[in-house]
C-alpha cells in the first residue's frame, strides 16, 4: 500500500473506534471507506481523498513521493529543524529505542545475541 493510505488507515485506528464510526464522522459511506482503505487511497475521487484528509487532520503535499504530515507530526518536524547537532542526536537516540520497543526489535536482538553467544 502507498504512504497516504497507511497513514489514513492508522489515523482512522488512532483517533475512531471503528472505521464504521469515522464513516459516519465524515459523511461518507462505509463502503467507501472500506474500498479506500483496502485498495488504496489513490483509487477514490479527489473530493473523498480531500474529505478523508481533512476530517483525520492529514497534510499532502501534490508531488510525488511527498510526505503525509498530521497536526502531530508537522509540530515534531518543525520542533526538530530548530534543533543544534546535539539535539538531533538525542532526539535519534531516544527513538531508536522507542522504535525498537514498539515494534519488539529489541527482543529479536537480544534473542539472536543470546544464540550467538552459545
């Protein structure tokens, strides 16, 4: 799946209790939704992928390859550009960590240290 509907169908889980919820929100019918979140975004109208955006709060540029920001994200980026060398090594730092706990890398990397080591 592309990048915008990813971040589309993670919003949708973030901020709704069930995409049936949002479709509602948004006025949309939940068919519709399904389809855009199942075969991608970039399958809808213009107006539908607008409304979709606007509603979970999802910034797009028009070029390709562009990035997909929410309110959220576009705040830690800006934050992020105002930082020193320091900084940005700190914030790199602790999201690794982050990263790795959430996505339990850091136990595969224990399990294979511990494989090794035998």
């Amino acid at each position: 799946m592309d990048n915008l509907t990813n971040m589309v169908r993670a919003e949708i889980a973030r901020q709704y209790k069930s995409v049936r919820q949002f479709a509602f929100d948004v006025g949309i019918p939940l068919s519709t939704i399904n389809s855009a979140i199942h075969n991608g975004i970039g399958g809808s109208s213009y107006d539908t992928v607008l409304q979709i955006c606007h509603k979970l709060g999802i910034k797009a540029g028009c070029e390709e390859g562009s990035a997909y920001l929410t309110d959220d994200t576009e705040r830690l980026v800006m934050q992020y550009e105002k930082l020193d060398n320091y900084g940005r090594h700190t914030i790199a730092s602790v999201m690794q960590v982050e990263y790795d706990r959430c996505t339990n890398e850091s136990a595969t990397k224990k399990s294979r240290r511990s494989k090794i080591e035998e």
